[in-house]
C-alpha cells in the first residue's frame, strides 16, 4: 500500500490533508506528482507532499517554501 499526504504550513499553523491510499506505485506516483505540482506554485508557505507506506517508509518526499515571494 502507497500513501500519499499532504503538509502545509502558513503563518505558524501547520494542516494534514486526509491521506489518500493506493495500491500500486503508478497511482501513487501519478497523485504524488500531481500534488507536487499543485505545491509547486500554491500561496501556502511552507507545502510538502510525502508518500510512504503502511510500514511508515518514507517512499518520497517533496516541499516548496514560499516565504517573502
């Protein structure tokens, strides 16, 4: 099992985004990327995507920090 979980932290207040799970490595990686992307030019300040697995295994992991932009 692949999850997919988003992190995003503006001003000091930090959210979890509800995982999402798949059960392939292609749909993981198709909605981890897509995350990424969004991450990439979001207004939030500090926006990582991670994906791991039921065991806790960081797969991959991914941030921007939009501070001062």
């Amino acid at each position: 099992m692949y999850i997919i979980q988003e992190i995003q932290t503006t001003n000091g207040v930090t959210a979890l985004t509800t995982p999402e799970t798949f059960a392939t490595r292609n749909e993981a990686d198709n909605s981890f990327f897509y995350k990424v992307s969004v991450a990439s030019v979001s207004q939030v300040q500090i926006h990582a995507v991670l994906m791991y697995d039921e065991h806790g295994n960081v797969i991959d992991r991914k941030f921007y920090e939009h501070l001062g932009e």
